[in-house]
C-alpha cells in the first residue's frame, strides 16, 4: 500500500468516527476520534453494552419524590418566617404608636410635639442628611428548591461531558424529550423523573418504558391527571368534580400512536376513565410518602371501558397497565417511535425505507429498544445521508464544550445559556416537547454566535484553537474553515469560528 493509499483510508477512517460522534453521540472531546477510528459503528453498539450505561448513580442525589417533599417544606418554613416577621412588624408599629399616643396626652408642646421628640428629629434629620449613600445589598442565597434543581442539571452535565461517545446519553435526552415533563409545573421532580423513569428503560423495553414514564408522579401532576375524578366514582358522587382528559389524549397522540392514527374521542374519553385514581399522596396530609404514586380506588371510575376496540374490565389500576401494555405494541407506535428516531438523529425529513426497517425491529423484537438503536447505527442511511441536520442548542453546547477538553460546567450559566438559545433545560414550551427541526432552530443563530464568543472568551488562555478544530472535526473540517481559523485576530476569535463553523453546527 503506497503512502497516499494509507493516507486516505486513514482519513476515510477518521471521518467516519467524526461522522459517529457528531451525528449520534455528543461531539468529540480530545482524542476521541482517533480513539474509535479503526471501528465507529463497532464503537457505538460497544457503549450500548456497558452495564449500567445512561444511568446517573449519585447518592448526593435525592428521589424525585423526596426532592418534591423537602421543596414544600422549604416554602412551609419561608412562608412561617414571613409570618412571624409581619406580626413582629405589626406588633412593633402598635406599641410605637401606642407610645407617641401616650407622650402626647402627657407632655405635649404648643405646636403639637414634644420639645425632646422634635429636637430628636431635628438632628435625626441632619445626621441622615450627612450618611452615605447605601451600598448596593447582595443578591439572596438561592432557596433550598433552587440548588436541589441545580444538582440535578449539573448531575446531567456531568454525565454529557464525560461520556466517551454519548450516544447513550443522545438517547436519554430524545426519551426525555418524547415522554417530557417540565420544570414549571414540577420543578423540583424533573432531575429525578429522567433519572428514575427514563434512564433506566433506554435500552430495555418501550413497554417497561411508558409504564414508568405514565405512573410517575411527575407526569400526573403535569399533565393534571392526580386531580381527574371518575364521575361515578365514589369521590365523584361526594365532590362533584369531573374527568380530566389530557393525560389520556398525550399518551395516545403523542407517547404511543401518533396524530390522526384511528383513535376517536370516545376512546380518549374512555381512556382517562382508566385512568382515574393514577394520583399522588398528598405531601401536605404526609410528610413521609407525600409525592409518591398511589392508586385510589375512592377516584376510579368504576366498570369496564372500551379503548380502540378492546374491552378492558375494571381490574383498578391493572386496567390502566393493561391499556398501556396494548399500546406499547400497537403497529401505530411503533410506526410513529421509528419516524421519530430517524428524525432525531438522521434527518429532518426521515428516509421512509428506514422508518419501516426500525418499525419491524420495534414490532420482532417486542418494543427492544436497544435493538432499535443498533439497527439504527448499522443502517445505511445512517452513514451516507448528507450531514444536514442542525444540532439542537443543548447538542451545540455541549459538544462545543466537550470540544475544549474540559470536564466541568458552572449549572447556573449553563442554564442560563440554554434559556438565551431557546431551548431551557427541562422546560419544554408543550407536551409534545422541543422541535426537533431545522426551521426551530436557525433563527437562534445570532445568539449561538454570542454563547460561543462568550465560552470562546473564557478558554482562551488554555486551548489551542487550531488543536480544538483537530479534535472536534477532524477531517470533517473544510479547508475554509480551517483557514478562517487560521487567519483570526486572535485565539477567542479563532475559537469562536470553529464552534459557529457549519460543520460544527451540523451532524
């Protein structure tokens, strides 16, 4: 083999391992191209493998019910200090004009004051006059709810940063994203809803999935289902409130079937039926178990219901199982997860040939989810589509990060850059989640720029931009990119360039 023959095939190599670490991992980080070179695809299905992989054990963290109990009484505790301080306040005001009353009816001046009080004031005034200007007071301390939520978003940095590849973490996030929740309804349960009910089931069963996503306490509460009532249902008959739909009509348009899949609106309605009595305990009634599933019978609504065709007897919460266990298997889903999947990671108009190999995978195999992603990464199309797809913020940022080499992320500026990009963490504008399109995302590109001007600003002393372009694109980057790098003013400017270059931004 001739010097120019390795050459290429080296190159050939190398850009496949990019081409793996951009389009289905985090970005590379120093190194790692090289490091899967020889076998990307190889590469990707080793890390579905590692035991354990997606999956964030940290004992500093709390559960999502735990973290939801010590939230509430941090706001009982804060609520009871501001009472206090207002009866103290008010106490204080009375006796004080309790006082000047009592001073006036004894020792009043000719004018209406006493001689001592408006001398008093008098050089109260002058002394006030001669003080300094007040300096500026530090912001408040965050709240205990404020930093639990700040552990969990450094908990999911750590992970995204120090991931080799981060496909398994890729998965994680569209998971997270297809069965979302968010931090405005349920701010102190979403670190712990991902790590506990989507973590665990990315490489397992779809239908072990959407049992854990539809029975957590952070989906019932966001999507109101903890307060639906059947209406014949004992507490129904005493308190008169009604059904509530939405949990039933998400899991059906978005989590299982998909849009216009041949479901009516007599099936949504039977299906939240089912559902009634899905709730959570109370955290005010019990400070031990409150923010944990419970069924209630007293809620459900009684006898069998009629969903997509099938009957399903009143077995309580085995009802609502049942449903789901159905829907985990329906052809519609599995058609309607394999669209998104493609979607996500190839392109943002699916290859429909490789939209239907991953729905038969999805349909053999009983919903295995870590065969889906394999037949992914080994397809064809995954290899050859064009490089298109626009990263999302969140994919940007870390991958430009991971880029650097460096392993830690202030959480709150993080945070704060993801919610100047559009896309805050945990914070989706709807149920169905961030949009996974072109079309979301490119008008966010003057802000991009500033991010990476900003990150580019802070690294700049301890990374070599031409060695960071090395190491995030490799081969992959183009000779105008390489020479733009090249020729700035200096190495912020430099940096910057590499991160906004298009073949950063895209995968």
């Amino acid at each position: 083999m001739t010097q120019d023959s390795i050459k290429n095939s080296t190159t050939s190599a190398a850009a496949r391992a990019a081409l793996a670490l951009h389009r289905f991992g985090l970005g590379p980080r120093p190194g790692s191209i090289a490091a899967i070179a020889s076998d990307p695809r190889g590469a990707l299905i080793a890390e579905l493998e590692r035991p354990g992989i997606g999956r964030i054990d940290n004992p500093e963290l709390m559960t999502s019910a735990q973290s939801s109990r010590a939230a509430f009484e941090a706001r009982a505790g804060r609520q009871a200090e501001r009472i206090v301080a207002e009866r103290a306040k008010k106490e204080a005001e009375e006796q004080a004009k309790l006082l000047a009353n009592n001073m006036a009816a004894n020792d009043m001046a000719p004018n209406g004051m006493a001689p001592t009080d408006a001398a008093a004031n008098a050089d109260a005034a002058k002394t006030d006059a001669s003080k300094p200007a007040a300096a500026p007071q530090a912001p408040p301390p965050p709240t205990p709810e404020r930093q639990y939520f700040l552990k969990e978003v450094k908990a999911r940095l750590d992970t995204g940063l120090a991931a080799e590849i981060g496909f398994a973490e890729r998965l994680v996030w569209f998971w997270s994203n297809h069965f979302c929740v968010s931090a405005y309804t349920v701010p102190n349960m979403v670190g712990g809803y991902e790590r506990e009910a989507i973590r665990p089931h990315i490489l397992g069963r779809f239908a072990d999935m959407l049992l854990a996503v539809e029975g957590h306490p952070a989906m019932l509460v966001y999507l109101d289902n903890q307060m639906s009532i059947g209406p014949k249902s004992v507490a129904g008959i005493n308190r008169t409130r009604g059904l509530n739909e939405n949990l039933a009509r998400e899991i059906l348009e978005l989590h299982t079937l998909g849009v216009r899949t041949g479901y009516s609106q007599s099936d949504v309605i039977a299906f939240a039926n089912v559902l009634t009595g899905w709730t959570i305990v109370s955290v005010q009634n019990n400070p031990e178990h409150g923010s944990e599933f419970i069924f209630n019978k007293r809620m459900h609504e009684p006898g069998p219901q009629q969903v997509i065709g099938k009957t399903y007897p009143d077995t309580g919460v085995e009802q609502g199982r049942a449903v789901l266990a159905d829907l985990a298997r329906h052809p519609a889903t599995a058609s309607h997860v394999a669209t998104k999947l493609v979607r996500c990671f190839i392109a943002d108009e699916p290859p429909p040939a490789l939209v239907e190999r991953l729905a038969a995978v999805f349909r053999d195999s009983d919903g295995d989810m870590k065969e889906i992603a394999k037949a992914l990464v080994t397809s064809e199309e995954a290899w050859t589509a064009p490089r298109d797809k626009l990263k999302t913020p969140c994919e940007w940022s870390i991958a430009m990060v991971r880029a650097t080499g460096s392993l830690r992320v202030d959480p709150e500026r993080f945070e704060r850059g993801q919610a100047a990009l559009g896309q805050p963490i945990w914070l989706p504008p709807a149920p169905q989640g961030f949009p996974d399109i072109e079309a979301t995302w490119i008008d966010g590109m003057g802000r991009r720029l500033d991010i990476a001007n900003n990150f580019a600003e802070r690294v700049a002393e301890r990374v070599d931009p031409a060695g960071v372009l090395d190491a995030a694109l490799g081969p992959l980057a183009s000779d105008a990119t390489r020479q733009a790098v090249a020729r700035a003013e200096s190495r912020q400017q430099a940096l910057a360039l590499a991160f906004m270059a298009p073949e950063f931004q895209r995968r």
